[in-house]
C-alpha cells in the first residue's frame, strides 16, 4: 500500500481499448504502453488499425471489430484470449456522434448512435467482466461525455447514449463489486478527429472562448486520467463518473 507509482500497478497489464486506432483511444493506448502494459487494441476501421500498429510498434496487438455486433464482440474477445489469455483492464471508448437537430433524427441515425455508444459498451463490458470475474479482479473505465450529465443541443441520440453509460456503469460497479471496479470519464470538449470532423475552426474558437481554461483537452489529458483510475492508486474509487471539462459544468 502507498508508495508505488501507477507504473509499477499498471506493468504487465493486459489492457483493451476499443476506438483504440485514433484520438482519446490511441493516446490511452500510447499511456498504457509507455507504463509498460500489454495493450491490444480494437476498432472497425481497417486501415487505421494497421496504420497505428504500425506508427506505434509498442502497442502490443490490434484486432477488427465492430462494436456494435454481439458476435464480433464474442468472437474478438476469443482472440484476445488466445493472444493474452485474459483481460485486467478494459477501457471501452469507441463511440460516433452526429450532429442532428433532434426532430430530423432518423431511426437509423438514433440505432447507429446508440448502437456503437451504449450497446458496443454493453457487449465489450460484458465479455471482459466475465473473464474478470473468473480471474478475480479486474477495471473496467468508460469514456461516456458531458454530454451524458448535461442537455447539448443538436446531439440527442449521443447525449442519451453517455446518460446512459453513465448509469449502466453505476449499475456494473454495484454488482461487480468487490471484484471488479467500474468508473467513466466524462470528457468535455477534446481536439481529436471526431471533434475537428464536426466543427470547423470557427466553431472551436467560438467553443474555446466559454471554457473557463479557454481551450480544448488534449487526448492526453484524458490518458492520464485512464491511467490513475486503472493503478492501485485508485483502488477504492467505483461507481463514480469523472468530468475532465475545463470547468465547462462550473
Ligand atoms: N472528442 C471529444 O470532444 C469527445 C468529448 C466527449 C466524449 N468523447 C468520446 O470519446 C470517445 C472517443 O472519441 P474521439 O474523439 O477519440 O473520436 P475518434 O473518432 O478520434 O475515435 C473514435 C474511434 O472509435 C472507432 N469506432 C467508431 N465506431 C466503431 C465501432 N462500431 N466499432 C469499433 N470501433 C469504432 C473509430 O474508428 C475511431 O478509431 C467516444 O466515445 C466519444 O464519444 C469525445
């Protein structure tokens, strides 16, 4: 107890992120690497996959998913068993947004949304937790939003998906409990792809201006908080959602 770094608690680690070949995800995934776990990444996009496998030699391994698919998920998890032969920590982050006046919404749009955001993180949870529970510890972290704890305008299929992220992880932390712990970070505005896809420079000058730290988190920022909430140093936080915001909710 006490003096170890996150370092030593997250060494050897075997780490899975999903959204893991781009922004928040692709940062936790360089963080865990660098603190020396063994972290496999998933995600839906072929070419990113291998692109950031190759750029980034010290993420261990990468495997095609689609969240959103209960037997892909089944099926990937079976290949991160036979690769690692098990799962500590899970980050489950993949997510989309479109921006949307709520009345033009469609039922595709809203199952889409939904689909990758709430029940991808269903699916992906569920595997892991069952591994974790057969091992007998483990973390699970969710990347939900602001926007989960607050109405955003334009964005009503992904603010109900991170509401309700929020409340299945409180949900998996008092089931999961003493075994496994389960958190989510609720990030607010941060400069990744998703962000710069759907707001033009205009736009994140004007969003920059009403943050109280007048900018936009780096993906990194949001690593460091994957990184303390997966070490030993966080060992009695469960069932909490943990805004990084600027102080946009202040
Ligand atoms: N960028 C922000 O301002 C912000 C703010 C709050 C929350 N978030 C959340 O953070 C998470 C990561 O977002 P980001 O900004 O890094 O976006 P990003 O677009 O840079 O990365 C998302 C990754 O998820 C992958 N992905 C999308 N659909 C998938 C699917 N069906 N199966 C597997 N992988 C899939 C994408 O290919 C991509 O690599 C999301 O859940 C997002 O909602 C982002």
């Amino acid at each position: 107890m006490g003096s170890e770094k996150y370092s030593d608690s997250l060494r050897n680690k075997r780490v899975v992120i999903t959204g893991g070949a781009s922004g928040i995800g692709l940062a936790t995934a360089i963080r865990f690497a660098k603190e020396g776990s063994t972290v496999t990444i998933l995600d839906n996009n072929v070419d990113q996959l291998h692109s950031t496998l190759k750029e980034y030699p010290l993420i261990a391994h990468g495997v095609i998913v689609d969240v959103s698919n209960p037997n892909e998920v089944k099926h990937a998890f079976e290949e991160i068993d036979s690769l690692t032969n098990g799962v500590d920590i899970l980050i489950a982050n993949a997510g989309v947004s479109v921006r949307a006046n709520f009345i033009d919404i469609t039922p595709e749009q809203w199952r889409k949304v939904l689909g990758i955001n709430l029940d991808g993180i269903f699916y992906t949870s569920q595997e892991a937790a069952k591994r974790m529970l057969s091992q007998g510890e483990g973390v699970i972290l969710m990347t939900a939003s602001t926007n989960g704890l607050v109405g955003h305008p334009y964005y009503a299929d992904y603010n109900a998906s991170k509401a309700g992220v929020n409340l299945l992880a409180r949900t998996m932390a008092l089931e999961l409990a003493p075994m496994i712990r389960v958190n989510t970070i609720c990030p607010g505005y941060v400069l990744t792809p998703m962000q710069k896809a759907e707001y033009t420079p205009e736009m994140l000058k004007k969003v920059d201006e009403k943050i109280p730290l007048k900018r936009h988190a780096l993906p990194e920022e949001v690593a460091n908080l994957y990184a303390f909430l997966a070490s030993k140093e966080a060992a009695y936080i469960t069932g909490q959602h943990f805004p990084i915001d600027g102080g946009e909710l202040a």
